[in-house]
C-alpha cells in the first residue's frame, strides 16, 4: 500500500507495475487502465517541465471533476510543485484572493464548464494583453503568476489549451522526469488546499507527503482493497474527494468511477451498472441517497461500506435509515479536517449501528 519512502508523484508508476491492465478510472465513456493512468501523468509531468515549473512553485487547478484534474495532482507532485486546488464554486473576487494569497505561478482551469464562463473570469483580473499566445502572463496585480492553461481542445487567444500544453512535453527526456522525481522528499509541501467549512473565507492549509500515512490507516479501517469499486461523486478540490477517489485507488488497485458532480440517482445507478461497493460524504449526500434509492429500488447489493459523517443529531435518523434502504452497506462514521489530513477520528466495519449513527468513531492512531 505504502513503504513510508514514496511520495505521492511516484505511486501511479508503483500502481501500474502491480495493478498494470486493471481499471483504475472510469469517467463517462472512458477507462484507463493503470499502466494508462501512469503513461498520462507522465506526459502532464514533462509538460510541466516545459512549461518551466519548477519544484516548489505553486500550480493553481480550478477545475471540475474530471481526469485532467486527477492528472494534473500525481504529475505536479511528480516534479516536486504545490498544487493549489481550488473550490469551482468560487468567482472572479474569490479568485482574485486566492492567487494572491497562494502567489500561484501557474494557473489551470476551463474554458467553459456546463453554464459557467471560467475564462470570461479569469479575464476580470488577467486581461488578454496581459498574456501572450502561449499563455505567458505579465500582471501587475499578480506579479507571481507565469502561465495560463485551459484545460479545453478549443482555441482561444493569449491562452494555451491543453493539447498545446502536452505536446510541449515532448521535448523532455525520461531522464529528466526521473530526476525531478526521485529529488521530492516527503516534507516537501504536496498541496495547499483552501478550506474553512462554513465559518469565513477559507485559508489556505498546507499538506506534505507524509499525509499518505493518514490514508494508510484510513485504507485499512475501510478494508479497501483492488476488488472495491469506489463511486466518487465528491469534488477533488476537497479533501475528501481527493483522499476516497484518486488517493484511495492508486494506493489500493481499486478502481475509482469518477463523476462530474453529485447526483443521487446517476450514482446509484453507476453502483448497479458497475457494482459499486463504496459511497462516501456527508449527511446531505446520504440523505440524498436513501431518497433516490427509495424511489428507484435498484440493486445495491454490492455495497459495502462508506464514510459518512455522523455523530451529530441531524444525522442519527438518516444513517440508521441508510443501513435499511442501502443495505448491505456499512457505514463508518468520521470527524476530520484538511489541517489533519481528511480524519482524526473513525469508527470501523466492526461497530454498532448506534456507534456508526452517534458517535463519530475512536481517535486514530
């Protein structure tokens, strides 16, 4: 799972020497294998480099969930940068504050994502005469930032889109890559994640590698192994998107069914098409749910087991509802944070229904 040297660019190459032909993502129409994941993340991580990155600078991902994003984490901590994710949610003021903050150099989000007009955005503070045709930014008002990139196959101008992005990675050896990579330590900081749930303007929270110890422990409360099928519908932007999907399933072989956002219905119905034995998040998504599976009474039996947050008295009802409507599934209550790495305190597959329903587990280790 983790040998306690390896830090978290070098797993998806770990990852397809042992798991190699099995799945490792589905998104849409799509799958990847892991020696396929591994082969992308390269060609992002040498594009990186040819863009200029280098380790320790900051590389902002505003993005929805999709394999770019996924992509983008492994290969950025592959050449020792910061990844900066950002909440989707946020706006040209709220963008405005975390490049600054954050002093991002590099900066990766959509053209247009379903109705929202990220460029148009991006434009409020970075005008198209502050960037020229590959994307290099000259800012005043943000003097740190170097590169804009689109994550887009379409053209537009003073901006690099995504197939331009790769193919300036062609030019970089193998040898490169492998250097850039081995000279990560674990210390070195993997992201910094903007976060502060519902109390204020988020501030930023600043991860090392060492964080894959946390999901080491929380892997094995969840017995996860390469047969699991995880449905994950959380935003990657978040911590617990990013620990449950692309962390959980590089580190275990199991394989991550990614989807663009939360909706109860396609994801049940994802775990009946693809035998779903996992399902993660709050009291709002398993409410969400029970409702759905109430009305579309579809086969869940492949269910196993999911982190829930629970402890509260809101969630009582609803996770004792959930072990009737979604059973055979378990869920393990939890309390976390990012500043903690996603938890401090579990339950486990062994606990009662009134542990898993009011409590919010035993401290880990």
């Amino acid at each position: 799972m983790w040998d306690q040297k390896t830090t978290v660019g070098l797993l998806p190459r770990r990852a397809a020497a042992q798991f190699g032909d099995r799945i490792a993502l589905q998104y849409e129409q799509r799958h990847w294998t892991f020696s396929e994941l591994d082969a992308d993340i390269d060609r992002v991580a040498k594009a990186l480099i040819a863009l200029g990155v280098k380790p320790g600078d900051k590389c902002m991902v505003w993005l929805n969930n999709q394999p770019e994003w996924i992509h983008l984490l492994f290969a950025i901590a592959k050449v020792g940068a910061v990844q900066v994710p950002v909440n989707t949610r946020f706006r040209a003021d709220d963008l405005d504050y975390v490049l600054r903050q954050s002093d991002s150099e590099f900066l990766f989000t959509h053209d247009t994502s379903g109705p929202i007009d990220y460029l148009s955005m991006v434009r409020e503070l970075v005008s198209t005469e502050e960037t020229n045709r590959l994307g290099f930014v000259t800012s005043e008002r943000f003097p740190a930032l170097e590169h804009l990139v689109l994550v887009t196959t379409a053209h537009h101008d003073n901006a690099l889109n995504w197939e331009q992005f790769l193919d300036a990675g062609q030019v970089v050896e193998d040898d490169e890559l492998t250097e850039r990579a081995a000279a990560v330590c674990l210390d070195d900081t993997l992201f910094i994640m903007y976060t502060s749930g519902t109390t204020g303007f988020p501030k930023g929270v600043m991860r090392n590698h060492h964080l894959l110890r946390n999901q080491v422990d929380r892997l094995q409360v969840l017995e996860t192994t390469a047969d699991d099928v995880v449905i994950n519908y959380l935003p990657l932007f978040h911590i617990f998107g990013y620990v449950d999907g692309p962390l959980s399933s590089i580190m275990t072989g199991n394989k991550q069914v990614l989807m663009n956002q939360f909706d109860a219905e396609q994801a049940l119905t994802l775990v009946e098409q693809e035998g779903g034995t996992q399902v993660q998040g709050f009291e709002a998504h398993l409410n969400d749910l029970v409702i759905a599976q109430q009305k579309l009474a579809v086969d869940v039996s492949t269910l196993r087991c999911g982190v829930f947050a629970a402890g509260m008295q809101s969630a009582v009802e609803i996770t004792r509802t959930a072990h009737e409507v979604l059973a055979p599934l378990r869920t393990i209550s939890a309390y976390g944070m990012t500043e903690i790495g996603a938890n401090c305190a579990l339950s486990n597959l062994g606990s009662t229904l009134e542990q898993a329903a009011e409590t919010s587990g035993k401290p880990a280790p």
